[in-house]
C-alpha cells in the first residue's frame, strides 16, 4: 500500500529553512550560547583570522545577520559580502554630502570608460586550475619586496585628494592598511603628507612622484620622503599627455556647490593646498603632470634617488627593457586604473609582456581592476610580485572610514587565501604560469 503523502510536503528550500530556524532556536535556548564571552568565542571561531576562509563552507549564520538598509545598501563594513558593496555605499556617503563631482573623480575613467571596465573583466578570460589532495591549511601570503615583508601582496595605490572622501585622508587609509601589515604608496598630491602617513601606517610607506616642471621642487619631494625613511619612490610616467575625464565633467554638471574655495584656478592654488608640498616654493611650477619627462628625466632622478626607484604606469615590454637600462629598480604596470588614455587594454593583458621582458630581474608590480582575491591569484600567476588596489579602498573609506578600508582589504585577503589554498599553492612562490590558463 502506498503511503499516505503528508498534507502539503515542505519543498527542500523550505526544509533547509526549518531546519536552519530549528537550529537558531537551539542555539538561542543553549545554555552554552547565553553568556556572551561564549557566543563572542563561537563568533570569533567562526570568523577570525585566515580560519575564516576555511569555516565558510559550514558558516550557516555568515548571512543571517546581515541586514541591508531599505535601499538595498550595506550599513556598516561588517555587512559587506564583497568589495562590490562599498561602492554604493560610497556613493551614497559622497552624494550625501553634495558632492557628486567628487563621486565624479573617482569613479571617472577617460572618454567611454573603456580601459577602466576592461581592467576587471579581462580577468575573466584568465581560468584558474585548481590543485587537489595538497594540505595547504597553513598557507602563508606574505611576499617579500625589495627585503620588505608584506603579510599580504595587496598594496593601496596612490590615490590623490583623499581628503574629498574622509577628513584625514591618507591617514586614515594607512592606519588600517598597516595595521593588517598591506603596504600603501602615497600620493604626491594627497591632502595628508608623509610624514603623518608613515606615523599612521607604522612603518614607512612609498611615495608617488609627480615630479612637476621645477626639479629643485623634485629634489624637496624626494629628499622630504627619504628623510622619513620611505624606501621607494614611485614615478608616475602616464599623465603626460593630458585626458578626458568625461564622468568628472558629467558629474559636474550636477554639483551645485562654489567650488572656488578649494579649486581656484592656476597650478599654485593646485599643489599649494597639498600637504606635501608644504613648505616648498612652487612660485616656478607650472605644470604637475605634462611636463615633458622624456627617459633623460628619470636617469636624472635615478642619480638623485637614494632608495629604489620604480616607474609607475608601464605598459609595453619595449618600455620596460628602456626601464631596465636607466636602472630602475622595480615596474608598476598601471593605465591609471583606466585614467590616462583609452588604450582599451587591460593591464593584466599586458603583464605577461613586462613580465617576459624584464625576465625575474626587477619586480613587476601591477594595479587596474583589481576586486577579487581570485583576481590578485591571477595576476601573482602571470608574474606580479604584488597587485594593487584603487578604488575599492576608497569606497571603503568614503562610506565608513578606517573600518571600511580594513574590512575591503580583509574581503579581499580572505578572497585570496581561500583561492590560493584551492590552487594548491603553500606560499605565493608556488602561484605560477601553470595555475592559471588563458582562454
Ligand atoms: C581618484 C583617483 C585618483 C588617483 N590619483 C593618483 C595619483 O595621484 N597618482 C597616481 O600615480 N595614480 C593615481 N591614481 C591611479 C591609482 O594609483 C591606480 O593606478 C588605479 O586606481 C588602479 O585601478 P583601480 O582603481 O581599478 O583599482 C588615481 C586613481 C583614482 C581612482
């Protein structure tokens, strides 16, 4: 005889959720879970350290409490799933406060935002070859460059004007960037200086040159870095030939603030105003970006230049060989994150070039498009020696200041142990060619 069905039998997804429900109940009853130093020790087993990544798979509650504001927009950092959801977020910040030209240049690329979009979605034509029966629990994602120790290959670009997404800009960002041991370039024309950032970042940080077209002024820059013991000096080569940032202009179109106070015009208002010029006669100065740099340039600041030296912005493997023959220490492939021209060529398209090119003799860094850990694994595999980040940090700046950017860059390296323990790989020297392929 066939047994009789059960009135209205639970679909499995219904199921899963009684289930799931009797489960909270339990805990909700237990004894065990009432006295909160317990619960907080379930939590913290359940989501600390590199251990995260390895709970996730039985991390039932991970969801639960993650409520989105009515907007749909994550209201604090610890709701976010991915570095995708600090851009509404910061968004929302940055608008709340009127200023949609300054959502505007951040989120600008140049023209049609080509190079910007590609930069990311070319790393989907990269596929990952994951490695079986290999007991990498006790993976280890420190690099080491230029005899510095990074826990971590995931460094914060040079991000200019930070002070128009939280009121200590590059200090805020390097607080929590050093205090989970990333490395951070500043930039020149950020509103906090370097001084102040290696102090908040806890060990020196690196320094984006723009030079201007006064090399006594150069020389200041370089010489106010290095007396604070920054290690390396970044020269951006990409911002010669001018851009249309048509999104900036777009969003400016909306902003009905006076902006006079901050940007009047002329180059002296424009660097006077940051911090790291301070202090140095910029009367000369008429040009921070198009200032004519031709190789002649950097082999004057290689003389100049006590620690390493590297040229940021490379992106074809003829440059990078010049590179190697006016001795600069180490590359930064980058298009300026799709703010200089529009190549239509993702950076991470290009790596492999450079790479080649300079042939294990000097470290090839990149940036562009980075979001996921599967991404820096990417790019590590096709030779990087570390792998930026742009605006991911700075949405989480803008929406929740320092924790923001502490749990962007936790997203992102527990994205990455957890891809890196899937691929097999104990320690980043065993990410090679072999892990990815191309299609
Ligand atoms: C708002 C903004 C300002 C930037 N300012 C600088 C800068 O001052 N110097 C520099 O070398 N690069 C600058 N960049 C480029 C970044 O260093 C980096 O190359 C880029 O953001 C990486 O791409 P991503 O934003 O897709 O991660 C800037 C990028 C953005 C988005």
């Amino acid at each position: 005889m066939e047994e009789p069905t059960p009135p209205n039998p639970p679909k499995i997804s219904e199921r899963g959720m009684i289930a799931r429900r009797k489960f909270l109940n339990f805990l909700a009853a237990s004894p065990l879970v009432a006295t909160p130093t317990v619960t907080t020790a379930i939590a913290s087993v359940l989501v600390s350290g590199s251990d995260r990544a390895l709970a996730q798979s039985y991390d039932v509650l991970r969801g639960s409490s993650r409520a989105l504001g009515p907007d749909g927009i994550i209201t604090a950092p610890g709701d976010a799933l991915n570095v995708f959801e600090f851009e509404p977020a910061a968004k929302k910040a940055v608008l709340a406060q009127d200023a949609p030209a300054h959502w505007g240049y951040l989120e600008s690329g140049v023209d049609g935002d080509v190079t910007r979009d590609i930069n990311h979605t070319a790393y989907a034509s990269y596929k990952i070859r994951a490695k079986r029966l290999i007991d990498t629990r006790k993976a280890d994602t420190s690099v080491k460059i230029f005899g510095e120790t990074w826990r971590s290959p995931i460094f914060l670009c040079p991000v200019s004007s930070l002070g128009a997404y939280d009121p200590e800009a590059g200090v805020t960002a390097a607080r929590a960037a050093g205090k989970r041991g990333h490395q951070m370039i500043l930039s020149t024309v950020d509103n906090a200086n370097i001084v102040d950032v290696g102090k908040a970042h806890g060990s020196p940080v690196w320094f984006q040159l723009y030079p201007t077209d006064d090399w006594t002024v150069t020389q200041t820059l370089v010489s106010c870095a290095e007396a604070v013991g920054c290690p390396a000096i970044v020269l951006t080569v990409d911002r010669q030939g001018g851009r249309n940032t048509e999104d900036l202009f777009r969003m400016r179109r909306q902003d009905q603030r006076d902006c006079s106070g901050c940007h009047t015009p002329g180059f002296a208002n424009e660097v006077s105003r940051k911090a790291n010029f301070a202090g140095i006669d910029v009367s000369k100065v008429t040009n921070l970006y198009g200032t004519g740099m031709t190789w002649g340039f950097v082999d004057r600041l290689r003389k100049i230049v006590k620690g390493k030296l590297l040229l940021k912005g490379i992106v074809t493997g003829e440059d990078a060989k010049e590179a190697l023959r006016h001795g600069v220490d180490g590359l930064l492939v980058s298009n300026h994150g799709g703010r200089a021209e529009e190549s239509g060529q993702a950076t991470i398209g290009v790596l492999a070039e450079i790479v080649d090119a300079v042939n294990g003799r000097i470290p090839v860094l990149i940036d562009g498009g980075v979001r996921r850990g599967t991404d820096v694994l990417k790019a590590l595999a096709v030779g990087a020696a570390a792998v930026g980040i742009g605006r991911p940090y700075v949405w989480g700046l803008a929406s929740f200041g320092e924790t923001g950017v502490d749990r962007v860059l936790q997203i992102l390296d527990d994205e990455f142990i957890t891809i890196m323990r899937q691929a097999g790989a104990l320690n980043v020297s065993q990410i090679r060619r072999d892990t990815v392929t191309r299609v």
